[in-house]
C-alpha cells in the first residue's frame, strides 16, 4: 500500500473551505458582515439540547435518583412489569412449589396474560403501501402472522407473493414488512422456481417467540452476581418512577461525542454499546443533552456509573415498556456565544475601520446586523446547506475517501482514511521519547494529544512496519474505521503467503462499521447536492420554474416538518418519492420554493427536467469529482451502492408545538439574539444544564442549613428561657437581638460577615453543605472545578475596587430550534453575512480558538 502523508492545515480561510464544498449561496439580503470566534471558553459556548417528538426541549434537572416508591394498592396500578422489591406474605397459595401448580390456576394465568397482550396497531397508510407493493391477500395474510406473533399465538403459515422480477420492488417489500411489523416478520426471497425473467418470490413468516431459558444449578457466581448487576434482576426496579423493561435516562456530556458516550456506559456496565440506543447523535465539541434508552438494566446501576465517567452525567431516570429509536426525535435548540465579535471592512473601507469603533458602537453596529438577517432567516429561510462537521476534520475529507470507493480505487481509499501528518507523528513520538520534558510539549487539549497519537499508529504501520497489535496500541478509541483497516490488514491467516492481507483493500472496508463507511459515501453525495443547490439558488433565485422536483403528495404528510433525514442504504432504500413539475403547476402559484427538493445521487431518485439537472452530470463528470456518471450509481458490490434520497433546498428555523387544537406557530422568544459587551473570554454568558443543577443543590443545601440554623436558635432561645427563670419569650427575643445589634448583626438568622457566623456551633455552613452535594452528585472534576461554572472568580473573592476589567469586548448569544437534519453552522454562517469582497473571495470566518 502507498502511503499517503498530508500536511497540517494550511490555515485555509473558512471562505475558500466553503466555495470548495459548494456553500456559496446566501438568501438573506446584503448587509454588513462580521465575524466571531466559536468555542472560546471550550465547548460549553455551543450548546445543544435534544427537542423530543412532542415538542419538550430536553433538559438535565436532577442527576440524583427518586425516592423508592411505595408498593401499589393493586396490580391495575402497575400492570405486569411492576414486581415489588418487599418480599410478599406467604400463604398456602404463594408456599406451593412452582411444580405443583393446578393445571386450572395455571390455564387462567395464560388466559389472562393473553388477554392482556394487545399488538399494536398498524396503520391504514402502512398497510396501504405495503398493498401497492404486493397485493391485498398478501398484506392481510402478514398482518395475521404479525398480530399472532405479537401476542404469542400459534403463527399461521407463511405468506407469499406472486414472482416479482424487478429487485428494487423486492427490497422495498423487505424494508416495509420489516418496518411496518416491527421485525416481528421475517422475510425471505424464494429462488427455488425462477422464471426465465430472475423473477423471485417473497415468503413472509413469523418469527417464534425466544423459548425460556433452562436454569443451571452450575452457572457461574460471577455470572449471576454480574446478571443481578448489570441487568437489573434481583430487587427489582426502584428508585425511579414509570414501569417496563427499559430505563430511559437523560444525558448530558462535554467535549464526547455520542459513540464515546455509549463506550463509555458499556465500559462501566461490562455491557455492549449497542444497547444503548439513542434518538440521535450529538458532535463531540459541545456541551449536549440527549435521552437514552437502554433494556433490562437498573436505574441505580447507570446512576453508581458516575465516578466512572468523564465529562458524562446521567439523570432523569425513569422505566417505560418501549424504547428510543434513531430520529425518534423534532430535532436541537441550540445556545451558540460568538466572542471576539468584529465587523469585517467593506472593499472601500481601512482594514482597522473596526477599531475606531467604541466599543458601544461596535455592539449596536452588530445588534443591527444580526437583527435583520435573523428576521430573513425566520421568514424566508435559508439554504440547507450540508455543513463543515459532514466532510470530516481531516486534510483529506470524508467526501473524497466516499469518491474513491465509488470508483473501486480501494487500495487509495484505504491509503486516504490511514493518512496523516509527519509532523505530528514526530511530535507524538519526541514527547513520548523525552523523559525530561514532563510533558510540557503535549497540547492541553484532549482532541488535539488523540489527532497526534492518531498519526503516529498510522505512521508506525505504514511506514515504520509496526505490527497491528503495537499500532493499536497508540491509536485512540475513537478512530474506529483507523482502527478496524489497522487490525484487518495486519491480522494474519493460516495458509496465505506473508503479507498476503495487507493487500486486501476491499476487505479492509468492509471491515469498517457500516454506518461510519456509509459515511464516506453519504459525504460524496452531500458534496454534489451542495454544489447544486448553489446552481439552483444562483439561476433562479426563489422562483418555481418547470423541472423542478417536489415530494409526490403521498409523501407530504411524512415529511411536512421535515425531510428525509435517515439516509438510505442498500439494505434500506428510500420509500420517498418525488416529479418534476410543469410549466403549468410552477406558475399556478401552489408550490414555493420550500417545496422544491434536490436529489443526492442515487440509483433511486429522478433528477430534475431542466439544466439543474444536466447540472449534475456535468458535475459529477469532472476528474476533480470523480468522473461519475449520476444516472449509474450501483455498483458491483452492494455495500457501495448508493439508493440517493431528496433534501429541501431551503430550510428554516423549526417551529414550536402547537397547543392541542392549533396549528405550529413559531416560538414567541425563538428565535433571537443578544449583543453583551463583557472584559474576560472565560464568562460564561449562558448557564448549561449543569450549571442549573449545582445551582439548584446549593440553594437546596443553604435552604438547609438556615433551616437548621433558626432550629438551633430556637432550641438555644428555649432553652436560655428556662435557665432565666421563665423570663417572657418576648423579653428573651429582645435581649437577642441587642446582642446581635452590638455584634453588627441582623437578628435574621443571615450572617453578614465572611460566611462562618456559625462555625463555631458545630453547624455544617451552606457552602459545606453545597461541595458536600456536589460531591456526591459527581459533577466535579479530578480538580474538583467544573468546566461549565459559570465564573471563574470564587464568590467570596470580593471585587477590589478599580480591579474591574472594562468591558470592551462583544458577544452574540444567539438562541434557535432547527430541525435534525439542518447544521448549526450554516445557519450561523446565514446570520453573519458576507461583503463584497467576501462573495468575491472568502466567507467570514467562523474561527474556534481550540484549533
């Protein structure tokens, strides 16, 4: 294999990084630009909170576990699930051995449990479409093995079709049965008696339930020990509120990503992480909160995880009788702080036009411009544009590892995704060689110390002849498709000559897990839609003409708020389909240009009837992209074929629930944007989630200790009367508060001093009682500092006068929804405009101070 090495990134302005991803367009009208640095105070300036399907937004309240419930008055209270966790009385019924139950007792329990398992229902669009496919007869025969499958009954013979000839048909039949029953059916291809046309016919048969497990009396103690532990037998659900055999939980994390999130859970739970099943993922350099779901494992198990975890905290635990489901979910309200703000010079102004502004001035100066482009944005939209993060981080993009495996140049694919930087493998290895340095020379940042260890495995296995074994061993956890080429090259089989597997590129691939390789191809194909939705902006601006694609009306209902957003595959092609309209329909007036989708190429899509069309052909026919052919996207092997899928060429800010009863309206305070100015860039100008819960335990613990504290005094006052000779109450109170006024006090049971007024009573102090609960709620560091304190100054620090730093600085907090599919960063783009000379050049830059 060729090894491939890169440079660093050559400091390539955000503008130029845009026009080579095709973000060039911009619906929002010409206004002054400015810019701003992301992620100043690390990743808690950009945060994230998942919006659920009804409309909630998603935040982290407690990290500490409900009081155990009292057992139910009956078992209508609970249903089936609920088993309490006290043992029950025994009586001449419940102390007769399992073996002897009478035949009748145990006939009525099957009754009644059958009585009570409901399948659920399947829709009548559902089953429509699945009669569309097959036929009548079909479909309700599947939906007799369906409903007996789901309540356990004998399943009846199995289903079949008529021969179907062509395979995209047979695969859809295979995706809907498979989606509408709920895995509940499985279906097969029947080849035996093809016709002469590769007809095959499709069997559907119910899948029988899983038999009871036998007991082994020699099971191992570990074993059961690590069952009753990890799987949440033994006592009995408590400690959380719901009944079911899944614990939903919330999740709220820094700088971790949501694979590492699940690794991490599995890791400490002695779990796989493919149990833990999330609604949607999450990027890493955020502070994000999302729900989990995870079947069969106790809340007070997750909850004993925490010391365990870094920069992960879980709460909010409760059990329900179903789990999440990827894109089971509206979509993300964003917080985003943009420090550092500045106007960018227009063509005829000074490059330092910006500093003769006052600071007052400059912040109006942004207000009014990030004012009007919001309110474009919140009436006209703006283009949904793929964003930065969907290309990868990398000198060699996602994209372009996508774009070589379509043209089978496997061994350069492969070269592509082990690339990396000499310079920082050299780093990696002098600062791991150097016993003297104390690691002075590695960078503070986690992800920038895993980019560096990430080259050096690379290196040390193409270059350096490392075995696989030793590679691995410097490559961090996170680079899974490093990972998985590493081990598949280097792995040695019996019988084949030496170094035989490092030539195995196409297995190497397949190696990969599937969502992370349908990345690579899923990044190609976002690349040529973004250079066509910029055509399609750029030639027509908002106006329908002929040719363009809108969604088929059967579609609508399914994606009114949203389009498309779980990428096809082979296994899984898209059921959505689209036309192109008429002249006669593009001036009627019904359809506007949020109607309009654009393809990502695929086998499965049409592609629009007017030059956006040949648009694409053109494109895609360039040897810089690739020399593809759109109209020819299957390929030898079927992991690398792509279906294609349509997206919204214009997107806006998502909308709030409506009340039962009402239509979607936008949210009243959503979006909007506030301009602060503010002297130090480790302010933290909006709280996380975090911080609200450690704000919430210490105005709990200081409620807490005043509570004691006027207990206490109470108790003394008693006391002091009884020692007095029954002098009044009111008296006693009186001689109080003198004594009080002479120390400088206020008789209020508040202390005005240095906070340890009563220290010297024994008494616990509210900032004790504070740190004692923020202890034990795990939401400090190793350092015992929180990375999302909203001050970095200790409040009993008081202000020296004249200490103040002028606030000479300029902040944007911007506040928005946007749907699952739309990126963060392209709105933002949106919202801070370009000049002249940027449209002519480069985009403003949205720079990160982490690198």
């Amino acid at each position: 294999m060729t090894t491939q090495t890169v440079p660093r990134p050559s400091g390539q302005s955000h503008g130029r990084l845009d026009r080579t991803l095709g973000i060039t367009e911009r619906i929002a009208p010409k206004m002054k630009a400015w810019t701003g640095e992301l992620r100043v105070r690390l990743y808690t300036d950009f945060q994230v909170n998942e919006i659920a399907t009804d409309g909630t937004v998603l935040h982290l309240k407690d990290t500490r576990l409900a009081d155990q419930p009292n057992p139910p008055l009956d078992s209508s209270q609970t249903g089936d699930s609920y088993r309490p966790s006290l043992p029950e009385p025994k009586d001449a019924a419940s102390s007769q051995p399992p073996g002897d139950v009478k035949p009748e007792a145990k006939a009525n329990g099957q009754a009644a449990d059958q009585q009570k398992e409901e399948p659920p229902e399947v829709s009548p669009e559902d089953m429509q479409t699945l009669a569309d496919l097959t036929s009548e007869s079909f479909t309700q025969d599947v939906l007799a093995i369906y409903r007996a499958a789901a309540t356990k009954q004998p399943i009846p013979v199995p289903a079949r079709t008529t021969p179907i000839e062509d395979k995209d048909q047979r695969a859809k039949i295979h995706h809907n049965v498979r989606r509408i029953f709920r895995s509940l059916v499985d279906t097969t291809a029947d080849t035996s008696a093809t016709t002469p046309g590769g007809a095959a016919i499709i069997v559907a048969a119910g899948r029988p339930p899983r038999p009871p497990k036998a007991h082994n009396p020699q099971q191992n103690r570990s074993s059961s020990r690590n069952n009753k532990t990890r799987r949440g037998k033994g006592a009995g659900k408590v400690n959380a509120e719901g009944e079911g055999d899944y614990l939903h939980f919330t999740i709220y994390k820094e700088n971790r990503d949501t694979m590492d999130t699940a690794r991490q859970l599995a890791r400490c739970l002695y779990l796989k992480p493919q149990i833990f099943v999330f609604a949607g993922t999450k990027d890493r350099r955020a502070a994000t909160t999302q729900r989990c779901s995870v079947r069969g494992v106790k809340a007070e198990t997750v909850a004993g995880a925490y010391t365990r975890l870094h920069g992960v905290w879980t709460g909010d635990y409760r059990y329900a009788s179903t789990g999440l489901h990827l894109g089971a979910l509206q979509g993300n309200e964003f917080v985003i702080t943009l420090k550092n703000c500045r106007l960018v010079p227009d063509d005829d102004e000074d490059d330092d036009e910006d500093d003769k502004l006052t600071p007052a001035d400059r912040q109006e100066a942004i207000r009014a411009c990030a004012t009007s482009a919001l309110a474009s944005m919140a009436s006209r939209g703006w283009i949904h544009y793929y964003g930065h993060q969907r290309f990868g981080t990398h000198a060699i993009g996602t994209h372009e590892v996508g774009q070589r495996i379509l043209n089978s140049d496997y061994e350069s694919a492969v070269a592509a995704i082990l690339a990396y930087d000499d310079h920082a493998a050299q780093r990696a290895c002098d600062c791991d060689n150097d016993n003297d340095n104390d690691g002075r020379d590695l960078p503070a940042e986690a992800h920038v110390r895993d980019e560096l260890n990430r080259a050096r495995a690379c290196r040390a296995f193409q270059r350096d002849g490392a075995s696989a074994e030793e590679a691995l061993r410097f490559l961090p956890r996170r680079f899974a498709a490093e990972a998985a080429v590493i081990r598949h090259l280097g792995r040695h089989t019996r019988g084949a000559a030496p170094g035989a597997s490092r030539r195995d590129f196409q297995g190497a691939l397949l190696c990969i897990p599937r969502p992370l390789r349908n990345m690579y191809l899923h990044a190609y194909q976002s690349l040529v839609w973004n250079h066509a939705a910029s055509r399609r902006w750029a030639v027509y601006r908002d106006t329908v003409v002929a040719g363009d694609l809108v969604l088929d009306d059967s579609n609508t209902a399914a994606v009114q708020a949203d389009e498309i957003t779980s990428e096809p595959d082979a296994d899984n092609p898209t059921t959505t389909t689209a036309r192109a309209l008429t002249a006669e329909e593009a001036a009627s007036g019904r359809y506007t240009i949020h109607d309009i989708v654009l393809p990502s190429p695929g086998h499965n899509v049409i592609y629009p009837t007017n030059d956006i069309g040949a648009f694409y052909a053109a494109f895609m026919r360039r040897p810089e992209n690739g020399a593809l052919d759109p109209h020819d996207m299957r390929r030898r092997h079927r992991e690398f074929s792509l279906p294609g899928h349509y997206r919204h060429l214009t997107t806006r800010f998502l909308p709030s629930a409506a009340e039962e009863g009402q239509t979607l309206t936008p949210t009243p305070t959503l979006p909007r944007v506030e301009v602060r100015r503010y002297a130090d860039d480790e302010e933290q100008m909006h709280p996380t989630d975090l911080d609200r819960v450690r704000a919430a335990r210490k105005a709990q613990a200081e409620e807490a200790a005043v509570a004691r504290k006027r207990k206490w005094q109470d108790e003394r006052d008693q006391s002091d009367g009884k020692e007095e000779g029954g002098e009044k109450p009111e008296d006693v109170e009186a001689g109080r508060q003198s004594k009080k006024a002479k120390a400088g006090g206020h008789g209020d049971g508040h202390d005005d001093g240095d906070g340890d007024g009563d220290a010297h009573n024994g008494e616990p102090t509210p900032a004790a009682d504070a740190m004692q609960v923020d202890h034990e709620g795990g939401s400090t560091n190793k350092t015992g500092e929180s990375a999302s304190s909203v001050s970095t100054k200790p409040a009993h620090v008081k202000q020296v006068p004249g200490e103040e730093k002028a606030k000479d600085k300029v902040a944007v907090i911007v506040h928005f929804r946007l749907t699952k599919s739309a990126y963060a960063t392209v709105a933002l783009r949106e919202l801070m405009g370009f000049s002249d000379h940027d449209a002519a050049d480069t985009k403003p830059e949205l720079t990160s101070s982490t690198g």
